[in-house]
C-alpha cells in the first residue's frame, strides 16, 4: 500500500500526483488543507508515502510543513517527494527532507518539475506555447518518476542554487507576507456570488458575507482563488487587472474543490 499526499491550489501538483496514483495500484490520493490539520493520522500501513507540493518563494507551502509535522514516518518507508515549481525548487527539497528526517524517516527519492507559474500577483500567465512545451515534457517526467517508486530507487539530492540560497530568506519573508496582505484580493461588480473561491481554498481562509468574499489572515498564497473565480471578478489590488489567468488544463475544478 501505498500514500500520495498532494498540496495543490491551480492543479499543477494534482495532475503529477493523479498521474502517478493511477499508474500504481494500491495508492491512495489524499489533499493536504486545513481540515488535515485538526487531527493526527496514521500512516503505519503505508509501505511507500509521497509528498507532491508547489515550491512558493524557494520553500515549501506553509500548510504542507504543518501537516507533515503531525506524520510519523520510520526507516522502514520509501519516501519520495516531488516539488513543483515555475523555474527553481530553491530550499523547498532541503525543507523536506530535515523535516521527514525529524519525524523519523528518511526522504529516498527527491524530483523537481517544472510547470506553468502561478503566482499572479507577481507575473502574468506563461505564454501558450511554454505552457504547452512544460505540460508535454510532464508526462515523460511522470514516467521517469512512476519507474523509480516502482522500484523503490533513490535519487541524488537536489539541493539550492547559489542564486536560490542568496536570496532564500528575501523570498521565505515575502512568502510570509501574503498571509497579512492576502485583503488586497478585492472582487470587482462581475461577481457572480457563486461561492467558487471559499471552496477552492485549501486554508479556509475565504469568508462569504452576503454573499461576498472577504479574505482573512491564513493565506497560503496559493492563487486558486483569483485563478479559478470562473468570472475572473478577483483581484489583487490593481496589478492582476491585466493579467491573464492560469490553471492546469488537466484538471477540472470539481477536482480541487476542497
């Protein structure tokens, strides 16, 4: 038996994680959000755990680190991890792996791989052409990973650039920072009321107030809400006005509803 956690706001590390969970038997598929938090599993009965997440600011979603803590893990378990990411894991495989080594096991396997960023308050959507080239080398990525779990293999460790490790602390507190800053999402008249952006959040987060969202102080800055709102009626301040919006193709939304 084995276990994928995944962490996921616009689908990018669900598509990796149901990729491989459909090509292994036995694998149980299970988000990590806010409800995960409230009490402790076990994860005795799995032989092989993997942990797929997006790398935010060169480190890992705060949300994934919180759950992970309550995990304990032994020597006796295959652990593997796949980070996500726009161009550069940074620290996020290093976090991970002192932080599984500290609940009792080991991280054998450790990939990275790149997809489509996300971060809309930072960047504009990737043009169609990269999108399409990064979603089609996923599929041969998958493969190579699907291979390696299947024969229990360890990796190399893929540590921080020098450029990664300068600037780690720089972007872990601008990451911090979302969290206080996340009221600058605003919705504009186009609101439809629908409800679509407190159900994609993986924090709880999203408050509806006579039938507006309001944003609270638990943001994980994952974008799901800004980037599935199916009027694109969110935004941030005014710097996403003009920006166009991303999730993975691959993945609908009734899938990363939470």
């Amino acid at each position: 038996m084995r276990v994928i956690y995944y962490f996921s706001g616009t689908g990018n590390s669900l598509s990796v994680a149901k990729e491989i969970a459909d090509c292994l038997p036995n694998t149980d598929l299970v988000r990590i959000d806010y409800t995960k938090l409230q009490k402790r599993v076990s994860i005795e009965s799995y032989e092989q755990i993997g942990i797929v997440f997006p790398v935010y600011s060169y480190h890992m979603p705060k949300l994934v680190v919180e759950f992970l803590k309550t995990l304990q893990f032994n020597s006796n378990q295959y652990v593997f991890g796949i980070a996500t990411c726009g161009a550069v894991a940074g620290e996020a495989l290093k976090d991970l792996r002192n932080l599984i080594r500290g609940q009792g096991g080991e991280l054998a396997a450790e990939f990275k791989m790149n997809l489509p960023g996300n971060c809309i308050i930072e960047y504009t959507a990737y043009p169609n052409i990269i999108q399409k080239r990064l979603i089609q080398k996923q599929e041969t990525s998958v493969k190579k990973i699907i291979e390696a779990v299947k024969h229990n293999k360890k990796t190399l460790k893929i540590n921080a650039s020098l450029f990664a490790k300068v600037f780690s602390k720089t972007a872990e507190k601008r990451y911090q920072s979302y969290s206080e800053t996340a009221k600058n999402f605003c919705v504009t008249s186009g609101c439809t009321q629908c409800g679509t952006c407190q159900k994609v959040c993986p924090a709880n987060n999203i408050m509806i107030h006579n039938g507006s969202p309001s944003w609270g102080e638990k943001c994980e800055a994952c974008m799901a809400c800004i980037q599935w709102c199916p009027a694109n009626a969110i935004q941030y301040g005014k710097k996403t006005i003009a920006r166009t919006r991303y999730h993975h193709p691959k993945v609908t939304l009734v899938q990363i509803k939470f």
